[in-house]
C-alpha cells in the first residue's frame, strides 16, 4: 500500500478550513498533515511538515496567497511544492498571479468536493489542474501580458510535430482536441506533451502555453 498524500490546508476562514481538512482527511490516499490561517505560517509549515501538496486561499492575512505560493513553488525555489489555488474568485488578476507565481492548479471553493479531491490527486502527480476552457479563458484575456522574450530568438529544441503539438497545447485544445486535429491517438499526443515538457524544462502545461507566448510561437 502507498504512503498517503500529504497535504496542508491554508485558509484564514476556520469554518472553510475545518470543512477542508474534514474533506480530504476522510481519503484513505490523503492525509492533512498540517492547517494555518495565513500564507506566512504556510511557508514556515511547508518548510517543517514536508507536504507534497499545499491547498491555498488568496486572500488571507500577513502573507496573501499569491506571495506564499510565490515562496513555496516559484522560479528559483530549491524543493518546490505542488500548490492548488482553492478561491471564492473567478477567472481574474488572482488566477493569472497565482499561476505565475507557480500554482499548479486553481479550484473555485464552490466546486464540489469530488473535484476538490480530484484537483489534490492530479496536483500531487505533477499535473497542471487547469481544464481547456479555463486556459482558453485565461489566454484570451491576459494573453496580451505575456510578452515575447526581448532580444535574438533562441532555438527551441523541438521537432516540427513537437512545435505544432505546442501551438495547440497554446491555443487551449485538450488532448482529445489535438488528437483529433492531429488524427493521431490520444495516448501519441501524451507522448508528444510529456516529450515538449521534458525538453523545455516545463513543470506543466501552463508552463508550456507562457513559454510558446514568449516564444512568439502564437500571438
């Protein structure tokens, strides 16, 4: 039998927070290692608990959700964790701030609990919880923030099937959309992401679509 996954809870609202770690803690596969109300004790609790996963509000005192993500997932950070955004806020500035600052998938706190538990599984694998409607979504309204990358364009170490699997992944399509589009197998398309991702040092598809953007292999 498998170790279970750890997981720590961070909401400054004790009722949500208590209904969260009741939740997750009824998985014989999860464990609540740890729960806080702000994003400082968060960071400091990750650092001694060792969590694989780390379920995040935004809004919160001391240290707001996106600089405690930022901490604990972000460029540069030594032992990453897996963060899973679970807000009251739609698509917005705190979706987009939060995945730039490296969540690894994003709930509303409104999606029921089998999506909650999902979300927490999918995270813990390595996997971006971001469903293609959502990219598409957020690509169509802050598309215009990501910026090509300034000075001579770098070689993109990808094959020209690798490079169109990309652009697609960019443009939102699931894999089935990309299969389809491709005539080629679902499971050949997850080839082809877990071979981009490889090659492109990218931790997951979200990655992956800044990446093209900055690439200016879409506009």
């Amino acid at each position: 039998m498998t170790e279970p996954i750890r997981v720590l809870v961070c909401d400054d609202q004790v009722l949500v927070r208590t209904g969260l770690v009741t939740i997750i803690d009824a998985q014989r596969d999860l464990e609540v290692v740890g729960e806080c109300g702000d994003g400082q004790t968060a960071v400091e609790l990750a650092g001694r608990l060792r969590p694989e996963v780390v379920v995040m509000d935004v809004r919160m005192p001391v240290l707001d959700g996106i600089e405690a993500t930022r901490l604990l997932a972000g460029a540069g950070v030594p032992h990453p964790v897996k963060v899973l955004v679970v807000t009251t806020f739609n698509l917005d500035e705190y979706v987009y701030e939060a995945l730039r600052a490296g969540a690894s998938g994003f709930l509303l706190k409104d999606a029921p609990p089998s999506q909650l538990l999902h979300g927490i599984r999918t995270v813990a694998t390595g996997a971006a919880l971001l469903d293609p409607e959502v990219t598409r979504q957020l690509v169509g309204t802050y598309a215009a923030r990501i910026r090509p990358a300034e000075g001579p364009p770098r070689d993109i170490p990808l094959t020209p099937r690798e490079l169109e699997v990309l652009r697609l992944i960019a443009n939102g399509l699931s894999n089935s959309e990309i299969a389809a589009t491709l005539v080629i197998s679902q499971e050949t398309v997850k080839t082809f992401v877990s071979r981009i991702l490889a090659k492109l040092g990218l931790r997951d598809r979200v990655q992956a679509v800044v990446y093209a953007y900055r690439q200016g292999l879409v506009t």
